[in-house]
C-alpha cells in the first residue's frame, strides 16, 4: 500500500476523482507538453456523465488554456474497461499534427492511475490486509497507528497536524456560512442552523445535533469549492473530521491522540483502496460515504480506548451496514444525497463505536471480507448507480422537473 498521504489529500472540492483528479492530470500533461499549440481532451463514462456538475472541464481548462486553445468533447456513453473515469489528452503542434497522447483515469480519491498503475507514490506499506496488521498488533502488543508510523516517513505527523488543522477550519467556515450552493438546486446551507439549533437541546439531542453541523459544515464547504481533505474523497470528506472534532471538543482529547486517530483512520481507507476502491463511479457511495464511515468508526473506537479487535469490528460494521449504497447525485453536483449522507455517516460512526466497545472484538464476518464484498456489490451494479445521474435519485429528480 501507498502513503496514506493518497487518502488525505489537501484541497478545494466539489469531487476529488471528476475535480482534483483531472486537473493534476491536466498538470502532469501540461508539463510533458509545454509548447503545445491546442489541446484535445475527451472525457468518458462517469466523467462525461455528472463532469459539468462536478467542474471537471473548468479544472482541466484552468490549467491548460493558460498555455493554448483547449477542445473538450464529452463521451458519456463510452465507459472504458480499467475504470468508468477515463480521460484523453491530445496536443498539437501548430500544423495540427499530434504530439503526445495520454490515456489516463482519475481512480478516486485525487488518485491518477494508467491501465494497471497507478501514476504517482511508492509502496510504503508490507502488510495489505487488515487480518495481517490486527495479528502483528495482537502479537507485538501495538496499535494501528503504531504500524502507520513504522512505516510512513518521520513527516506524516507533520503533515497528519496540517490535515486535521485543514479539516478545522473547513468545519469552522462552514458553521459560520449560510446562504446558498453553487448550482441550479438552489440549496440552502444548513451547517449553521443544525449548530445553533442542537445548542438548545439536552445532552443526548445536542451531540447529535453538533455532530450532524459538523459534517454538513465540511461537506457544504467541499460543495461550494471550498478547501478541504479528502478522506477517503471529496464526496465524503465530512464524516472524519466530524465525528473528530465533536470528540475533542466534549472529551478534550489532545492533539497528539487525535493525530493517532487520524493515522488509524487513514490506515483502514488505504486497505480500502488497495483491495477495491474509493471511486464511487467504480464501487457506488459505499466506496465513498461507507468506507469514511469505517474510517471514523476505528478513529473513536481508538480514542475511547478500543482494543485492535474492537478497532477491526468498529471499521467492519461502519462499511458492512453502507454495503450497496448507490452513487445518484442530483444534476451530477456533490450536495444531494452527499451532503446530508455524511452527516448520517457521522452518526453511525459512532454507534458503531459504541456497538464495539459492548464486545469482546469477537465476530463472524471480518474487515477484509466486507471489503471484499463491497467490491463486488459495486461491480455488479448498474452503471446508471455510480455516478452518472442516470438512476436512482437524480432519475427521479429529473422526472419531477
């Protein structure tokens, strides 16, 4: 496995596999292609289907009409083989004639790959599963975050204390927002008013409510283009930092164990990623939502004190019980269903958490194979349920108008 520097990645919204992965790839392309006269980029599949909604065409023409003309052409009928999110770069030299051509696919997470690899990162990770890293921690006497330090370089705490400040101040612009989304849905921020609201009630309504006006607050800010972390993608970035900023802030865990946390999490969205995906045009929201889920659900099952096995069955259940979950945004922008999703994710972190702290860590269906299964259930959905608005909610909405 990879860094888990793929997982948390820092940037603006609102998709990092259909915005941020097409304008690094635009950035790779440019520089193989620095005298390029005009340029030619065919968008396929998912990245065709929900691209305007998603600014997938304004990311890539940010970068490269600073240089020369730029065609775009949409084939959302073509869905390639390796990935639903293929993309075609062409430049042309002054008479037309072809100078370098790319095939690339944005995989999820801001992640690039060519056909059978991935373009950027090296293999920092020896053991890929999360049977084999819950038996070195079982027989070492060692956590999660423990392996992650083993094995990333002595910068990831660094760069884990720029993450969760990102993470912080994405929840706090979003609370202090209100107004309405970019797009034609005409969406209200809610952040705010769930804030305020959940100030009023007791103890039990209040966590919710907080916890829910955290992770609209981040997810509306992903929405309207705003700086976030991907975690494991854009479409899911409100769930970790919800569910971690509400337990700082009532239980006061520091710094240095949040950061923990944060690496335990990332770890379980890298086994993820390297068994199935993080793509929701791949896998549908389970690999989105469902794995931030888990993410958050081994985060607070180690802040609260968790045992590996505790840690295993928190991450189990929080992508087990999102198995399925479809990808249908409406008009192809991150706000419905995403936004609301992340702050029900948020909860069921949580529940799953205190689910596990009830057991023993003892249970029959593992991590591993869930992952397994979520991998398989996107595959055999219909393409019209990842990302394409062409099922499900955005079919419906359609139908209404």
């Amino acid at each position: 496995m990879k860094s888990i520097r793929e997982i948390y990645r820092i940037g603006t919204g609102p998709s990092s596999s259909h915005t941020m992965g097409p304008r690094r790839a635009a950035e790779i392309f440019l520089k193989r292609c620095p005298d390029a006269s005009s340029f030619e980029v065919t968008l396929y599949g998912s990245l065709a289907a929900t691209g305007k909604g998603h600014m997938t065409d304004l990311a890539i023409l940010d970068v490269l009409e600073k240089v020369a003309p730029v065609e775009i052409i949409w084939q959302p009928q073509i869905f390639l083989p390796f990935h639903p999110n293929g993309m075609k770069f062409i430049a042309f030299d002054s008479d037309k004639k072809v100078i370098d051509e790319w095939m690339i696919y944005s995989v999820g997470g801001g992640a690039l790959a060519e056909e059978g690899k991935e373009v950027e990162g090296s293999e920092v990770y020896e053991m890929n599963s999360m049977s084999q890293i819950l038996y070195w921690c079982e027989h070492t006497g060692r956590s999660y975050w423990e392996y992650v330090e083993q094995c990333e370089d002595p910068g990831i705490w660094e760069y884990l204390a720029e993450v969760w400040e990102t993470m912080k101040e994405a929840i706090e612009r979003g609370l202090d927002k209100e107004g309405v989304l970019p797009g034609p849905l005409n969406l209200r921020r809610k952040a705010s008013t769930y804030f305020i609201k959940a100030k009023g009630y007791k103890d039990n309504l209040r966590s919710r409510g907080l916890v829910f006006s955290y992770a609209l607050a981040v997810s509306e800010e992903n929405a309207s283009g705003g700086k976030i972390v991907t975690a494991p993608t854009c479409g899911s970035c409100g769930v970790v930092p919800a569910v971690l900023f509400h337990l700082q802030k009532s239980r006061e865990f520091s710094d240095t164990r949040i950061l923990r946390a944060l690496a335990t999490a990332g770890l379980v969205g890298n086994i993820v990623k390297q068994n199935a995906s993080i793509s929701g045009a791949d896998v549908g929201c389970q690999g989105e939502v469902g794995v931030a889920c888990a993410m958050a659900s081994a985060a607070a099952s180690q802040l609260f004190g968790g045992s590996p096995a505790q840690i295993e069955y928190a991450a189990e259940m929080g992508l087990e019980h999102h198995l399925g979950m479809t990808c249908d945004p409406v008009c192809g922008l991150v706000q419905i269903p995403c936004i609301e999703r992340n702050a029900y994710a948020a909860a069921r972190a949580l529940d799953a958490n205190i689910y596990s702290a009830f057991t023993d860590g003892t249970h029959r269906v593992s991590f591993d194979k869930v992952v397994e299964v979520m991998k398989q259930t996107g595959h055999d959905l219909p393409s019209l349920y990842k990302e394409t608005s062409e099922g499900g909610l955005a079919k419906d909405y359609k139908q209404m108008e």
